[in-house]
C-alpha cells in the first residue's frame, strides 16, 4: 500500500488511533502476518477499549482457510501463488474492519484463488468474467501497473475491462454472479473454523476471563475513590468482552449503575 492509499484509506481518515492499528494489522497481512494472529491482536485492542471488536463470522472469516476449487478432484494441476495468497488476508482484513471497497463482501484475490485452478470454459461465462475482473485488479495491486498496461500483454488479448459496478452494484450484468461467488467462498472459509477449539477468538477465552478479573478489581478501586469517568471505561471495556465472550456472563456479577456509586467516606 503506499502513502497516498494510507492517507486515503477511510481507517486513517476515521481520525481515531485505533482504527490507524486496524489498518496497520491490514498492512502486515500483506507481508505474512497469518489471519489468525491478526484476529487475535484486533481482539486484544478491542477487550482494551480501542475500538468495537468485529463480528464472530468477520472473525471466523479473517483467519479462516483459503478456498480452491478444482473442476474435478483428481485435477493433477495446482498453483499457488504466495503474493495472492498474502494479499487475501489483507483484504479480509479490511473488510472485517471496514477499510475495504464498499459492497464486497470478499475481496478480488480471494476470488482469483478460489477460481484461479478451474479449467477454463467448464464454469459459465458470466462466473468467468468475475474471475478476470478480479484477476485485473490483483493484478494491478501486486504489480503497479494500470488495467491498460497490463491488457496490452499479448497473453491477455481476450481479456477486457469490466467496470466494478457491473460487478459489485445490485442490478449490474454480473452481480448474481459476483454474489453466488462471494456468498458461497465466505461461507466455505468460515464453516472450517465454526465450533473449531483452536480458532483464535476461543484460544483468547481464558486470557478474556483474566480481564474481566482485572476489570472487576479496578471497578471497587474506582468506586471507593468516586471515579464515575473511570467506571464508564471499565463496564464499556466489560460489555465488549462479554459480547465477544458470552460464556463468560456467568462468572461476572452485575456492576451496579454507575449512578448509584458514591466514594467512599
């Protein structure tokens, strides 16, 4: 990503710290940093008050699998490149945290990977034609160059350019194409991490109880010192845990109003 992107980006735009790391943990996808560890950052940041955590299937979906079909099992060929690859959980990222293009639901490369091992002319050409729109646009993020330099190479001369909006925008030539991809490559990516023990947000579970233990110790601090502001932080931080965490809601007793707190003498 480069500078103007950064400062162009509606996460950097948000003028809020927070969303500045989210587009940073986006960034890091780009050079390797798993799914996984990025879930768990983010969630980190969220249980410390930075910013509203993401939703479990945006969770699920960041540090799920790829997905790649094949036009049949036994398919002898198989590529994969790792640029794509890493660019895939940069896009989820920014997706699950709201920096991406509006009305996708999954970015361009995952697409290309999802499709890229299919032999072409076995999909309807309608399924094709997303993949080159999305095949254009990795293009041009991992090499730099324009649509028009790269349409010039001779080995894309049946390729053309698909405006986004026959794609992305209900109503276009393309978009319940675009959508039955998306829907269904979102869901196949998410459905291996749902009830998953080792997925990250369930790995966390234990250190979130330690923070609502924490939280429950500098709430009786606060209240025997008067501190109304500090109490707002704290239960703000509590409900984003429990939200993230809802089995937790058993071992944390209600805090009273923060109304009905007065120091203690």
């Amino acid at each position: 990503m480069d500078l103007q992107s950064l400062i162009t980006s509606p996460l950097a735009q948000s003028g809020r710290a927070g969303h500045f790391l989210r587009l940073v943990l986006s960034e890091a996808a780009s050079y390797g940093m798993p799914g996984s560890v990025i879930i768990v950052l983010d969630d980190i940041a969220a249980m410390l008050g930075l910013y509203e955590p993401v939703s479990e299937a945006a969770a699920l979906h960041v540090s799920g699998p790829l997905v790649s079909w094949r036009t049949h099992p036994q398919q002898p060929s198989f590529e994969r490149i790792h640029d794509v690859e890493k660019l895939v959980y940069k896009q989820r990222s920014l997706i699950a945290f709201g920096g991406y293009h509006p009305g996708q639901m999954v970015g361009t490369a995952e697409i290309v990977i999802a499709m890229g091992n299919l032999v072409q002319g076995t999909s309807p050409p309608e399924y094709y034609e997303v993949f080159q729109w999305a095949a254009l646009d990795v293009l041009q993020e991992i090499t730099g160059h324009t649509a028009e330099q790269i349409l010039a190479d001779p080995s894309k001369k049946h390729w053309k350019r698909i405006p986004d909006a026959e794609v992305v925008q209900p109503g276009g030539r393309l978009y319940a194409a675009y959508q039955t991809v998306a829907t269904t490559v979102r869901r196949e990516s998410i459905s291996v991490n749902t009830d998953n023990p080792d997925h990250p947000r369930a790995l966390l579970q234990p250190f979130a109880k330690l923070f609502l233990e924490g939280n429950a110790r500098a709430r009786l601090e606060a209240e025997m010192s008067g501190e109304l502001r500090v109490i707002q932080m704290i239960d703000e931080s509590t409900r984003t845990i429990l939200a993230m965490f809802p089995d937790l809601r058993a071992d944390v007793e209600a805090p009273r109003p923060v109304e009905q707190v007065e120091a203690s003498p």
